[in-house]
C-alpha cells in the first residue's frame, strides 16, 4: 500500500493522538489542523453525528487536496433519553467545559442507581476526499455513569464513564486499555480497512 498522508479535522490533542495510537501499524502520515496553518472552519450544525462529521472533513479535504478525516462523539445516557449525544461538548452551556459538563451530567443522574445509568459513546468517523466521496464508520462502547468522578488519564466524560468488564472508567484505563475497547477504536477498526482499500485508489 502506497504511503498516505492524512489530514485529521480536529483541533483537540487527545483526540488526534488517540487517532495516531490507532494508526500507528499502518504507513499513514497524519496532518494536524496546526500544520496546516490556515484552513477553513467547520460549523457544525448537523442533527447527527454523521453529519457533523462530514462537515468537518469535507471542506478540509476539498481545500488541502489531501483525503481528511474528522470524528464526531459524544455521550448518549439512557436516562436521558440519549442526551447530551452531539451537543456533549456543550452540554453545560457555551462556556462548558469537561468539569461543568461533568457536574451537569451528575445532577440530572442524582438519584438513580447504578443500573439505572446506562450510557454509551458513540463514535462516527467520516472519511472525505477532494472530489467530495466520504466514507463512514461508527462504533459504540457500552458503559454506565459513575457516582463521581474517577481516574485522571482521560477526557471529557471519561472520568464518569465507567466499563463494566474492568470495574474501572476510562479515565482510569491506561490508553493501551481504553484504546482496545472504545467507541473510537472501533470506528478506527472499520476505518483502517477502508483506508487501505481507499489509499491504493487514491494514489
């Protein structure tokens, strides 16, 4: 398979180096957004996760002539009717951030047992190229919501999601853990087989 750079539509560090973790068995050369310098913004406006991921890929792929790819995820609790789902980043407001949207997340959960706080992450990834083809993946990771937070190696929900197979949330796996069972690696799993399909026709 001929070598492939690809850019990655995210401007979020964890998120890209999880991508790179992934990635790391084949011959791909990931592009960050920062070694682009200039590119154009995404707004992200989308009803679903596929279509906010697309958003995100598809102009980048159009203006870097590169294929691109973007996820969009985000945390879907049962109780909650599969909210925050695409709006987890601000789930708390504009000014959310992990700890606000954290602490928001435990409110609406007050009271309820543990198994009464089902959840899952859900990962689309979208696969676009210049001539406006994309490609999708998803992946789901079943999980519930803790008490409290736990753990400091994670993001985001990670320090509330909690995995049933390991008694432990994300945010206290260690990346080579999380990185065998999340939604994202999933995604990624069905993704690296598109790529090394799609890498060959590119080039």
């Amino acid at each position: 398979m001929s070598a492939l750079d690809l850019v990655v539509a995210s401007q979020n560090r964890h998120k890209i180096g999880e991508i790179k973790e992934l990635l790391v068995d084949l011959p791909i050369r990931i592009i960050s957004l920062q070694e682009l310098g200039s590119y154009p913004g995404a707004v992200e406006d989308g009803l679903t996760f596929r279509q906010n991921a697309a958003k995100k890929a598809l102009p980048i792929a159009k203006f870097t002539g590169k294929p691109t790819l973007a996820d969009d995820s985000g945390l879907e609790v049962d109780a909650l009717g599969g909210a925050p789902g695409i709006h987890s980043a601000r789930f708390a407001g504009e000014l959310s951030n992990d700890g606000r949207n954290n602490a928001k997340l435990l409110e609406k959960l007050e009271g309820l047992q543990l198994k009464q706080r089902g959840a899952q992450f859900r990962c689309v990834m979208a696969l676009a190229f210049p001539h406006g083809e994309i490609e999708y993946t998803e992946g789901i990771c079943r999980g519930f919501i803790a008490f409290e937070p736990r753990g400091r190696k994670g993001f985001g929900y990670d320090p509330l999601f909690l995995v049933p197979r390991y008694g432990r949330t994300f945010a206290e796996l260690e990346p080579e853990e999380k990185n065998k069972i999340s939604h994202r690696f999933l995604a990624m799993q069905k993704m690296k087989e598109v790529l090394k399909i799609k890498a060959g026709d590119y080039y």
